[in-house]
C-alpha cells in the first residue's frame, strides 16, 4: 500500500561478509530512501490549510500531501467575504494560498471535487468524481454550513445562506436588479450582510427573532446603540419576528410573519447560525456529537484521523471565530509533524463587527452572575458606552462601542487574570490613565 505504516523508517541493508585473505570484509552500507507518508486533507479551508502550513514548518518531507475542496478555488479568506460584499476587497485580496501555492509546496489540489467517501479499513477516500487517494493520516477540516430556517418556501431560487464566494456572486447579481433584501438574522454575520447589500444599493430589512441584535455578544444597550447607529444607515429591522413562509412560484417575492404580516422580498439570505458539517465523518463511524468529537491534540476517536476548524467539538464547545481555529491549527500541525508536545487550550475570543464607521468589541462574560459588579460608561453624545463586567477584582468581561481603542489592553487582564484593584477608578477610562496613575 503506498505510504503505509510499514515504510516507517529507512531500511539498511544487512552487512554481508566476504573473504579476502584471511580477514573479513564489510559490503558498504546503503541507505534505502525513506518513502513518504500520505496525508490526505478534506476541505480546502481556513482551517486545514492553516494546518498544513504549521506541520510544514515542522516537517516539509515527511508527508505526500493530496487537498480535496468542495469550492473550485484555492484558499482564501472567509472572513473577508463581508469586505468583498461591500466592495471593499476584490477576489485577488481575499485569496490566502493561490495554485501556484499548492504546487511549489508539492500539494496535489483537487479543487471542485469533494470527498464523498471515507473508507476506514482500507485508509482510503473517493471523491465525487471518482479519484481514490489511500491515507496514513487524515486531516478533516469540512468546516460548517449555513443553517437554513426550514419554512415553507425555503427552496425558492433567491433564497441563500452567506457562506462562501458563489453566495456573493448571487448576492451582486441581485443587487444590480436593485430591490429588496431580506436578511434572516440580526448576529455578526447576518448585520455584515445586510450592510454590503445597502452598499450595493438595495433596500435591506434586518429580521430577528430576539429583541436585541448580537444578543450573544452585546448587551441590551450597546445593542440598542447598534441598532441607531445601522438605522442611521439606511437599514430597517424587525426584532421580535417570527418568519412562518418565504412566498413566491419559482422566485422569492415576499417573507411572511407569524402575525400575519408580510414585507416585500426579491432576495433572502439566511444568517441564522451556521451548523458542523459532519455528515461525511458520521457516515465514515468516527464520534460525532454536535460536532466531530476531538481531544486535546486535535484527534478524533480515530488515531488516524485529526479534525480542525468549525466542524469539530471539543471538550463541549464548538467554534466559529478564526483566533481559536489558529490555535487548533498550530496543536495538529505540531501533531502531524510527530512534534506532539502541544495540547490546545479554549481561551476567550473578542468580536469586532466589520461594518464601515460602527466601532464594536466584545469579549469574555458580558452577562456576569451572582456576586459581580458592572462598570458602566455611557456618553451619549459621543456615541460611547463601556462595560466591564468584574469578578473577584477581576474583569470577567468587557463590552466596547463607539471606543475600542482599549479592547486588546481589557483583553489581556482578561487572559492574564490580573488583580485591577489598584487601578479600578480608572480602569473604564483606558490603559494610558491607568499607566499614569501607576
């Protein structure tokens, strides 16, 4: 089998004795080439290639490395797909590893052709078109998908998530016909596109069902100074709304509402959260829960097989922000690489909203609980509101809008769990009056 275990390791030729005289002597000694293992990588994303590039550094020969990717692309940066919506960034400014990448690391990328198949006792995997590629170990990184809210008309052409470049073709192809925009979802995602397509010149309503936007980053208030700030901008939001029926023939035309009401619609995007992908690993008989279920290095109940990115759970929780991804990344990578020291970490991850002119940062537990205390700034002119919420003469958690500058400083007393008792008078007031006063 190429690249199975049992190349593992060169194999030296026995020492063969012959006469010459009286006296022994020793045939030179040869070194066979050590064959290379195989890694097989599914899912031509963020998070695996972040993963090759950390084993890489570790290891450059020690695997043939085959990518299989779903999207007919090379790597680029999902995180900007926003940007891109709005016009800020261009395809060539997203793209992270581009083909001529893959081929000067020696990386066999098959693009548009996604795994459809693991075969765990044979180590193999198939590909929609057929390609069978033999693994001695693989790397799962399938990410997540768009959760779309099953109602009544949800299949109507125009209806889509927000997850990766063809979404935003199909959203500027809609957006030069102008019209409505219709946007399910009032978290980071859903506020991101519903900015782009006001950019692009279409009338956008927001709907949530909460009565809150980013009510899983922000608190009401800073929520509310949100919600004025984007209103400002020419979006309109419903909150509080059920969405029962996407209306339309072949073509979305309206979305309606458990009250009754209904609002004009010539395109939807669902921005409702998004889900694991993990059909592929729960049909191969891999541990699934929410999520492709890992330890500490990255390894699935499998030992062949190490999972990253948005399509695993570990200890509990899932993921969906790039800083902990990295952190999976360099763990695996180190793993792959036989450099096994390292063991992933959860740690606490801020959101900034990528919105033009809106200022935002939130992190740790912006909610607090029985026996913490809050520390409130607001200054309504100046569009600013600080919270920090304290635990034990410590910050538990921090909320920023219109004044971030201190996001990063509050983030590591956060981290760092530094006592603030010396500096709580000014703490809501920044790093640089705290300094002073030290």
């Amino acid at each position: 089998m190429p690249g199975s275990a049992g190349t593992l390791g060169a194999q030296l030729p026995r020492a063969r004795p012959g006469r010459q005289g009286m006296g022994l002597r020793m045939t030179q000694l040869t070194t066979a080439p050590v064959a290379r293992q195989s890694l097989v990588v599914i899912g031509n994303g963020m998070a695996g290639m972040r993963t090759v590039e950390e084993m890489l550094k570790l290891a450059p020969q020690l695997y043939d490395i085959t990518v299989f990717g779903a999207e007919p692309h090379g790597n680029y940066n999902r995180i900007l797909l926003s940007p891109l919506l709005a016009g800020e960034k261009n395809i060539d400014d997203i793209m992270l590893h581009t083909r001529e990448w893959y081929a000067a690391n020696g990386i066999t990328l098959h693009a548009g052709d996604p795994v459809v198949h693991i075969d765990r006792r044979k180590r193999m995997v198939r590909s929609a078109s057929g390609r069978e590629v033999w693994y001695d170990r693989l790397l799962l990184a399938t990410g997540s998908k768009p959760f779309i809210v099953p109602v009544p008309g949800h299949t109507l052409a125009g209806v889509i998530g927000f997850r990766d470049i063809q979404d935003v073709d199909t959203m500027l192809a809609a957006a030069r016909s102008g019209g409505h925009a219709v946007v399910i979802g009032g978290g980071l995602l859903g506020l991101e596109a519903a900015n782009g397509l006001l950019r692009r010149g279409m009338q956008v309503t927001v709907v949530h069902v909460m009565d809150s936007l980013m009510n899983q980053q922000l608190d009401k208030p800073a929520a509310l100074l949100l919600k004025n700030a984007l209103e400002l901008k020419g979006l309109r939001f419903l909150l509080e709304a059920h969405t029962s029926e996407i209306a339309g023939d072949a073509r979305v035309t309206a979305v309606r509402f458990k009250d009754g009401s209904e609002i004009p619609a010539d395109l939807v995007v669902m921005a409702a959260g998004v889900r694991p992908n993990i059909e592929l690993a729960r049909a191969a008989g891999l541990h699934c829960e929410r999520a492709i279920v890992v330890d500490d290095t990255l390894q699935t109940y499998d030992p062949r097989i190490y999972a990253v990115g948005e399509c695993v759970q570990h200890r509990s929780a899932t993921f969906g922000l790039v800083a902990p991804i990295w952190d999976q990344a360099r763990v695996c990578g180190a793993h792959l690489a036989r450099n096994g020291h390292r063991r992933y970490v959860q740690q606490a991850t801020p959101t900034k909203l990528k919105v033009t002119g809106v200022d935002l940062y939130s992190v740790g537990d912006f909610i607090g609980g029985e026996g913490s205390e809050d520390l409130v700034l607001r200054d309504p002119r100046r569009g600013i509101y600080k919270r920090l919420v304290l635990a034990g003469n410590r910050i538990a958690g921090a909320v920023l809008y219109g004044d971030v500058q201190d996001g990063p400083w509050y983030f590591g007393l956060i981290q760092n769990r530094t006592d603030i008792s010396s500096m709580r008078s000014r703490l809501l007031f920044g790093e640089a009056l705290c300094a002073q006063a030290a």
